[in-house]
C-alpha cells in the first residue's frame, strides 16, 4: 500500500503560509537533497485549489533548470476543490477530485506506485492527518519568526499523539523533523 506523506516550511512560531516571504536565506544543500529524496520517492500529489492556483501561476513557465520544476510539472495532481471544474485545471497533468477527498486518498493509496504528497494544500492536509490518513508529516522549521499567517495547527484540535519518525539540524539551522501518528 502507498503512503500519503506532507512536508511543510515551518517558522519557529508555527506560520506555514507563504515561506517565500519569510524564509530568507534559510533554504540550503542539505534541505535540496531532502526534497529530491522525496521526489524520488513521489509519484502523485494531492493539492487543495489556493495552492493549485498559486503553483500553477508559476511553476508551469519556470526556468527547467530548477529540479522541482521538473519534476512538479511531470508529476500526476489531483486537486482537491468544490469550487472549480476540470476545465478550469489547465496545468498539464492535473486532475479534479470528484467528490469525497478521503474516499479519493484511500482509493489512491491501494492503487500500485510510489509515495503521495500533499504540497501546497495544508487545508487537505489537515483533513487526511485528522482522518488517520496521512502517515507522514514533515515539519522544516526555518530559524525565523514570521508574526503572522496561517498555521498547520490550531487551539481548537484535539490532542493527537505522534511518534518522531526521524530528526535532522542542518548547516543553517533548519530543524527537520518527520512525524508518524501514533498507533496506540
């Protein structure tokens, strides 16, 4: 069975919208090779429709040079959304969820492939991480505060128990933790 994971840009204070606002200079080597590590391992992605429509409006005209772009670009998407059609999806490679987005991800899971990632949707990510679907979750907290913006987490979660999977510091400071869902 393939594994639903997400990994997200993190600000000490907790703020996931928008790290290219406040990530700096933060990004270095050894967060590159951890994202080609996951895109090796990576065969779908799952987005929700800000993110789609953010991603969209860059990625498919940005310079082929980055490997992201590549590999973004190539890779199969599934948008989760209730306001737009697929005719609307005009990036190459990109399908609607029709209805149900935890039947689709469950669906997707017993498919045969590799790995699944949630990118630019934390809205999705919470839904799949609360329904017990999604079996990764990657925090790379940037040595900032970024004050304000949205927040993978909020006061009125219930408590969840989560079992660290693997921990890594890297040359600029950048904690990178990958957490399971406890299973007891």
């Amino acid at each position: 069975m393939r594994k639903i994971t997400a990994g997200f840009f993190h600000s000490v204070d907790g703020v996931i919208e928008a790290p290219n606002l406040w990530q700096g200079d933060a990004f270095d080597d050894e967060l590159g090779a951890l994202l080609g590590e996951v895109m090796g391992k990576t065969d779908a992605v799952i987005m929700g429709r800000v993110g789609y429509q953010d991603w969209a409006g860059y990625w498919p005209t940005a310079e082929a040079d980055q490997g992201f772009a590549d590999y973004i670009n190539a890779v199969p998407k599934y948008v989760a959304s209730r306001t737009v059609s697929q005719e609307q999806l005009s990036w190459k490679n990109t399908t609607l969820i029709n209805g149900d987005l935890l039947a689709f991800a469950r669906d997707l899971k017993n498919r045969d492939g590799g790995d699944i990632a949630v990118m630019g949707g934390v809205d999705v990510a919470r839904q799949l991480f609360f329904a017990g679907l999604l079996e990764e979750l990657t925090l790379i907290t940037h040595p900032v505060v970024a004050g304000k913006g949205k927040r993978m987490f909020e006061a009125t979660d219930p408590i969840t128990q989560l079992v660290l999977k693997k921990s890594t510091i890297t040359s600029r400071g950048n904690v990178v933790v990958t957490y399971g869902l406890r299973s007891d």
